[in-house]
C-alpha cells in the first residue's frame, strides 16, 4: 500500500553518494569502538517511552527495534514486522516476523507488542510518547504473530509513527528497564547513567550477518571541544555533534573524517500575524526577499545547508515539493514591499539568540541588507538560558529553532496547524487545516504528495515565517570506521549507527 517497487527505488537514489560508496564496500566483523554523544544526564534511561535526547536513542536502537524502521527518506521500512497492511488508515495489521527473540532467550510475541504500544497511553507511565499514542483505540493479538492496530481516526503515517524511538518493542511486564532487555543488535553490558554505557555483539540477532562489531561503549560528552580533543585524542571512534568552526581541523588531521546528514533541521525567521509589523503582509514578504541565503549558507553553515524556501519540508523529505524555487535574494522587490507596508522610520526589533542554530549571523547579514533599502532592524541578541520560556513565540520578530521530525504530517501538525501550540507566526488558514487532515488519511501516495505540495506553497506564500536554509548535522570519526550513510532523524544515523558500523582491517 505505501510503496510500490518502483517508487522505493527512486526514494533510494536520493541517498548520498556516501551511503553508495559505505555499501560498496565489504563489511569486516569484530572490533571495539568509543562513540561520543552530545548530552550526559543522571536521568539517562534505557526505557524507551522516556527516551528524550540523542543519549537515549542511540543506546535505545542498541538494544532494541520497532515494528518499523526510517530510512534515508524517512520511509518506514519492515523491522519486527514483516509486513503492515491497512484498507482504510485507521486499522492496521502488522504481521510478526517469526524466529524473533529478545537478548534473554524469550521469542517475541503478539503480547509484547500490544504491551510495548499501550503502556504509553497510561499516564503513570509518563511517555514522551503519550500524545502520539492518544490515537492507539485498541491494540489486539489477532493470530500468533499478528496484532492488530485500531485508531480513533485515520493516519497513514502510523508506520512513521511507530518507526520512532519511544516506540521501540520491550518484553511483555517489564518494569524495570536497567537490563535492556530487547531484540536488538547488543546486549547491554554496563549502564551508568550520567556515565557510559557498554553494549555487547547479541550473536542471536535476526539481521543476518548483523551487527560487525563485537562491543560499543557510548558516552556523553556535553562540551564541543572536549569531543573533538577526545576524538583527535585517540581516545574516540566517532562523536556526535561537532561545531562547523571545527570542521577544517577535523579534516586537516590525517585518519579523521567528517560525516554530514543533511536533515530538515531550521532556524527560522517567525514574524508575528496578530501583533506588530508582521501583520502587515507586504513587511513579511520584504523580510523574505531580504534573506540572501546563498551568502548565509555559504559565510555562517559555511556550507553544511541547503537552501530553503520559506517552508518546513526539507529536500530529504519523501513529500518535498521540489517545484517551489526559493526565494531571490532582491533588494529591489524588498523595498517595493517595504514601502507597500509604510512603516515610516521606526525601528524594527528581531530577536535571537545563540541557542537558535545560527539566528544571531543570519539577523545581522539581514541587518546589513535592510540599511540599504532604509529598514532599520535592530538585532537584539538573548542569552540561552530562559529563551524558548521567554522570546520564542512572544517576540513580534524573532527566530526559532526547529529539530527534524520524522514526518510531514507531524512537522506541519505542530508548526502549521491554525490551532497548533507552536504556530510561532499565529498564522491561520481553513484550507491549510483542511489539506492537512485530508492528507493524513489519504493512501494514495501521489495524491497525498500533491495535497503536502500544495501546503509547502501556501505557507511560502502566505505564513508569517522565513526559512533561509536547511541545517547539517556534522559528526566527525576515525577514517577507519566504516558504513556511515544518512537517515535525517539527526547525526550518527538518525542514533542508529550500531548496527550499521564496523572497522577497517
């Protein structure tokens, strides 16, 4: 239903030239290798419906797997499920894969499943998850290996959905999660949170040949430069997360690589509809046409992004609508709009902070470009600490921060939506809301395709949000470790590097 042969094949050549040639070679079995994350806590966890940083996914797809998987397009792939097949969006059967066991002996059963999905619905579980599985009416065993997904309305994106972290499959009862116990590719060894964890070959692991190495110990390493001194150290395989200042260094010493996934990651220009100068819908579209992205992707990402087109869906995304140009960079149309909104001399605040990838570089290369068509903005720089809980959504003009989310329906649900929490630009649209939930439960691909394609126009035209460009993640490793290709969930593969590693002879 979701994808016919033809189709996955195209998806499939959208992967980098990275992938092509990681799979080009031959994979060597055995070896040890350090990996360092970006974040450290004491509230580190092993259960999947807590997971909530890069920390927790990456140890989460050691040990364990979804029904699902997402790949380089976010595609959702057959893992624990052979199969998913729905009629109608809203019941799903996912069909078993059979001679699965978890790391402790046990076979995996249609109860584990229903176990692992209804846990987030109760709130003493506390999931990250729990607004996601609201949908989940029932979750039955319907044969020996197959369970049965009913939800309250349709979504076609369930097989995303259930491709995520906090929904990785545990043992039936579980309660206590230290032990990882899972069917994935390792077994834990050693878990402290806040400290390190080791994970071991599980040489019971259904992908055959999987995984290549024979142990991982994963760290946390919050400080950008101590990763990289770590790595250049000797001390590291692999580190997430590394600062593009850094990249030349990195580069420049001989046996260590840089490894870039260009995901659908933005920092973005948000200007308020329903207060102060984005109102006016001439200022918003001078604002757009003062963005000269080649020249942000070039002297601030120093070339880790691509160019956007003032809407969320990024080229890595199966429903991008690659029909949209972005906007030029045009002193000329901006004061046209500029002076259509007649906004007189005033200044014009816009708010950033460090903590909103590159906003404080992109404000001031805007700042230089509006002082020649007699728009004075005043770039207002914010600390870090308290900023989403004080500026983010409240300043009339400012920037924000958006992670990849796994899929459209998700990004455009929370970002989007007229009623959504985080509509930074308050920005409102019957026909928009219309599209989106008419595309959730759509089945056709291509008709769903042109229904996303038709929203990515609508809010380039009309919401209250600037988009310049689409952000790397840049991890850096040894050249002898081998097998890395993007999945644009984040860095170190979407945290699914485990299996998919090993090292050069």
């Amino acid at each position: 239903m979701l994808m016919g042969g033809g189709m996955q094949l195209a998806l499939a050549t959208g992967l980098s030239a990275t992938a092509l040639s990681a799979h080009a070679q031959t994979p060597r079995r055995g070896g040890r290798i350090r990996v360092a994350g970006a974040t450290a806590a004491i509230s580190d966890t092993l259960d999947p419906a807590k997971m909530a940083n890069q920390t927790d996914y990456s140890r989460g797809t050691m040990l364990y797997n979804g029904l699902t998987a997402l790949d380089g397009s976010l595609t959702p792939q057959p893992a624990l499920a052979e199969s998913f097949t729905t009629k109608d969006a809203r019941v799903w059967v996912f069909k078993l894969r059979k001679g699965v066991t978890f790391h402790d002996g046990k076979a995996l059963q249609p109860a584990d499943v229903v176990f692992s999905l209804m846990r987030h619905k109760d709130p003493a579980t506390a999931s990250k998850a729990k607004a996601l599985a609201d949908q989940f009416e029932s979750v039955a065993a319907t044969g020996p290996d197959e369970v049965t997904v009913t939800l309250a309305a349709a979504n076609a994106d369930l097989p995303v959905v259930l491709g995520t972290f906090n929904f990785l499959i545990v043992k039936a009862g579980t309660t206590d999660f230290n032990a990882g116990i899972g069917t994935g590719p390792f077994k834990l060894k050693e878990f402290k949170p806040g400290v390190r964890s080791v994970a071991v070959r599980n040489d019971a692991y259904w992908k055959p040949g999987k995984p290549y190495l024979d142990e991982i110990e994963f760290v946390g390493i919050a400080d950008d430069g101590a990763r990289v001194n770590a790595l250049l150290s000797g001390g590291m395989d692999l580190v997430a997360a590394v600062n593009p200042r850094t990249v030349e260094r990195i580069k420049g010493t001989p046996g260590f690589g840089i490894f870039v996934t260009q995901s659908g990651q933005y920092s973005d220009l948000i200007m308020r509809k329903d207060v102060g100068p984005g109102a006016n819908p001439d200022f918003v579209l001078a604002m757009k046409y003062l963005m000269d992205r080649e020249q942000m992707r070039k002297s601030i990402a120093l070339g880790h992004a691509t160019v956007g087109n003032d809407q969320p869906i990024d080229p890595s995304n199966r429903f991008y609508f690659s029909g949209l140009p972005p906007r030029p960079f045009d002193l000329d149309k901006a004061k046209f709009h500029l002076g259509k909104a007649n906004l007189g001399s005033a200044k014009v605040p816009i708010v950033t902070s460090p903590v909103a990838m590159y906003s404080v570089e992109m404000a001031l290369v805007m700042q230089q470009a509006a002082q020649r068509i007699g728009l004075n903005l005043e770039v207002k720089r914010m600390p870090s600490d308290g900023y989403w809980s004080n500026h983010w959504l409240n300043s009339p003009v400012g920037f924000g921060n958006v992670n990849p989310r796994p899929s459209a329906d998700t990004l455009l649900t929370q970002f989007f939506k007229s009623d959504a929490a985080w509509n930074g630009s308050r920005w409102k649209n019957p026909k928009f809301d219309q599209l989106l939930v008419a595309a959730r439960t759509e089945t056709d691909v291509a008709r769903r395709k042109q229904m996303y394609a038709d929203m990515q126009v609508l809010i380039s035209q009309e919401a209250g949000v600037g988009i310049p460009l689409f952000l790397a993640s840049l991890d850096a490793h040894s050249t002898k470790l081998k097998g890395l290709s993007p999945i644009p969930l984040g860095g170190l593969m979407g945290y699914s590097f485990a299996e998919h590693v090993w090292l050069e002879a």
